[in-house]
C-alpha cells in the first residue's frame, strides 16, 4: 500500500528468516511462520479484511489502532489510510517505521506461539515485550545482519520518534487495560531489544522492565498539564529546578568535592548579552556554562520555543537544559578528564541520574533527600527529555560531538534507572 509495497514485503521476509533462526535459539523450537497474511487497511477497502473474533474487521475498527495482529487466523492488519498515524509517520520519516511497527506486531505473533496471549498478561507486559522485539530486529537491521532490509542512522532515530508518537496519553494508568507505556518505557524497551536481542526479550514476559509514573499525583498538577511556568517566580522553572540542582549535587559531591557551592541561571536573548570570555556548551542550542562566574546562561528565545511546545516539548525540555549545565559543571568540579562526545555522553547520563532523583516512582522520592528538596517532575517530561535529545543529537554516527539522539538518549536512560552509579563518573 502506498508506495511502500517493496519495503514491507523486504520487511515480512526478513522476519521470518530471522524468526526461522531465532526462535530454535530463544525456545528450542521450530519456528511457524505467519499462517494468515498481512493486510493494509484504508477506507475503500472496508469488506475484505477478515475478522478477529467476527466475520470481518471494518476500517473504522482498525483505524483506531495503528496496527494489530490476531491469534485467531494468525494474521496482521495494518492502518494504511491516507490520514492514519502510520502514513503520516512513513511519509515524515521514512519507511522504517512502517518495518518497526510490523516487527512489534511479529513480537506478538511470537507471543501467541510460546502460549504468552493465553496467560492472562496484562496489556502493558506484552505490548513492551513486543516494542522490545521491534528493537531488536531494528538492531539487526541497523548492524548489517538483514540481506533484506538496511537502517541507517535516521532510521533508528524515526523508529525512536515512532515510540514516542504511540506512547499512551499523559495521565493514563500503563497497568490499565490497553496500557502501552510511556514514551520513556516504550523508548527503554526498544533499547533493550536493540542492544541485546530477542533473547532478552524472552524475559520480559516473567520480568518486565520497571515503568515511569503516568499518572498526576496532584489536581493541580493535572490542570497545568504538568507545565510549570518559565519564570523566575516562586513557581517557576527558572527558580526551583536550579534550587533543587544544587542541593542535589551538593549532597552528592559532598565527599568528593567537598564546598560544591553551586550555579545560578541568567536568561539571556542573545549571545551578545552574555558576559563570560569562556562558555562551555552551545548557547544556540538552549545553554551554555561560564564556569568563571558560575552562572548558568540560558537562552530564553530558545526555551521559550521549547515550553510553548507543551504536547511535545514543553516544561522539561528546559529542565533538561538546566540539568546538562549542571551536569557539566560537576564534570569540572571533579577534574573529569573526558572529551568530546564521550564528555557530552557523560553530562547526559548525570542529568539522568538528576531526573531520576525528582521522579515520583515505583518506591516513591529517593531517600535521603536533602532538607528543602520538594521539586518532582510530571508524567510525560521523561517523554519531553527525549524529544529533546532526538532534536539536538548528532545527525550521523559520524559526527562525535554531542552523541546519536540513539546515544544520549541511551546514556540518559542509564542515569535514569541506574541512577549517579551507573554514570561511572570517576571511572
């Protein structure tokens, strides 16, 4: 359908030569491929879709989901409609996504043979068991092991960005039915498939990854959105997020760097009014360090863009920014000897570590906490943290300058769930 007939058919054959040789390996035994076929769904073709527990399946049905496989017939549809998410997705990004989403709904195919659709799961485990899937088929494809079907690096980044577009909505319970997970989780998982492969996979089912917070804690969190205001008010990003950094890293580098005095945040609308001969960082990109006067600087005509942007970027987006300078600073404090990209790699990873101690989560706020640090971030920034680094990330593995929005968003991640330790920052 649309153009993309090629590419899919490239797709489908490579998943099962690639299942015909996985599945004896993950769990000793022969593979069966795909029974059914695969259909593209779109308006003029509303009769001639079978049905998943029905006689037929109605466009209407399938364009509520961008793509669904059923047991029952062991065969998968796809939204191929002129106005559906996935061609929107195809013809912004390219194919790929259409090749990620298929891989995700092969994942399930898998889930009905191993007995995994009868056990009573909830939505969230198999669908993440499935995102992990899609990662790890993006991963062969990514690293040159398909004849079928190669991805470069724009391809993983719009397989990343496809995570992102599908996640479940702000304020929805992931355990609930129908639950798919945040974008942070749907990212995580794909990662995970990506880097280790379906036999990592196959654990998911038994131990699923940890998830992030989806739900407001707060009504009044709920009627801002999870947007605080971009000002230095009491309420406002510019003032308790910095407040909260420096207590954070205070505690943490008590020890190692003993007087950590902490930054402060200047808002600038230019470079010209920024007053330091040694910056560190890109102004042009959001923010930058003068570590002589310990100031922060930050460029408002950017964050202003970013904030406004409350459905993609938003409020966190900035809290990102903030956290990176923060992060560079610590990297100076403690005399750390890495460069380049390998540096900017670093300062992700410390943000994260940040991010995780202000995530309300699975056992609640990180203990101990400083005294006066009451800051928590809101569902959905991790999503917007991600949203930024897929924006700002080198366009080519290539580059080594800031990373892969695939490698900063990894290294984030590793602060994220491994917290300060897991950066291996004095290693």
């Amino acid at each position: 359908g649309r153009g993309y007939d090629e590419f899919l058919l490239a797709t489908a054959t490579d998943l099962d030569e690639w299942w015909a040789e996985q599945y004896p390996l993950v769990y000793g035994k022969e593979y069966t491929p795909l029974q059914g076929k695969i259909y593209a769904a779109y308006p003029s073709r509303p009769g001639q879709l079978p049905g998943c527990g029905a006689p037929q399946t109605t466009y209407d049905e399938v364009s509520q989901f961008v793509a669904f496989y059923c047991g029952d017939g062991d065969f998968i549809i796809y939204d191929d409609g002129p106005d559906s998410l996935l061609t929107q997705l195809a013809q912004s990004f390219g194919p790929s996504t259409i090749g990620i989403v298929l891989a995700h709904e092969y994942g399930h195919a898998i889930q009905q043979r191993i007995g995994a659709l009868n056990q009573r799961l909830d939505t969230i485990t198999t669908e993440q068991q499935a995102d992990c899937v899609a990662g790890a088929w993006a991963g062969r494809a990514f690293r040159g092991e398909s004849p079928y079907v190669q991805f470069s690096d724009d391809d993983v980044r719009s397989g990343l960005i496809a995570m992102l577009e599908v996640r479940d909505p702000v304020g929805f319970d992931q355990s609930d039915p129908g639950g798919h997970g945040s974008g942070f989780d749907r990212v995580n998982a794909f990662q995970v498939g990506f880097l280790e492969g379906p036999a990592r996979c196959a654990e998911l089912i038994e131990n699923p990854l940890p998830l992030v917070p989806n739900q407001f804690r707060t009504f009044e969190d709920q009627q801002a959105g999870g947007n605080a205001p971009l000002s230095f008010g009491d309420d406002g990003l510019l003032t308790f997020l910095p407040e909260d950094l420096n207590l954070y890293w205070a505690v943490e580098l008590d020890a190692e760097v003993p007087g950590f005095d902490g930054l402060v945040v200047e808002a600038n609308n230019s470079l010209s009014e920024v007053a330091c001969d040694d910056l560190t960082g890109d102004f042009d990109n959001g923010v930058a360090l003068c570590a002589v006067t310990d100031t922060v600087h930050i460029n408002l005509p950017v964050a202003t863009e970013l904030h406004a942007q409350s459905q993609t970027f938003g409020d966190y987006s900035v809290g990102y920014l903030l956290g990176y300078a923060w992060a560079e600073a610590v990297q100076l404090a403690v005399g750390s000897g890495l460069e380049g990209e390998e540096r900017q790699l670093m300062n992700d990873c410390l943000t994260g570590a940040w991010s995780n101690s202000v995530t309300p989560g699975r056992t609640g706020l990180p203990e101990p906490r400083a005294e006066g640090r009451e800051a928590s971030i809101s569902p959905g920034d991790l999503d917007e943290a991600i949203r930024l680094l897929i924006r700002v990330g080198d366009s080519g593995a290539d580059d080594d300058d800031l990373g892969t929005p695939f490698e900063k968003i990894y290294s984030f991640r590793t602060g994220v769930i491994g917290c300060l330790e897991a950066c291996n920052l004095g290693a």
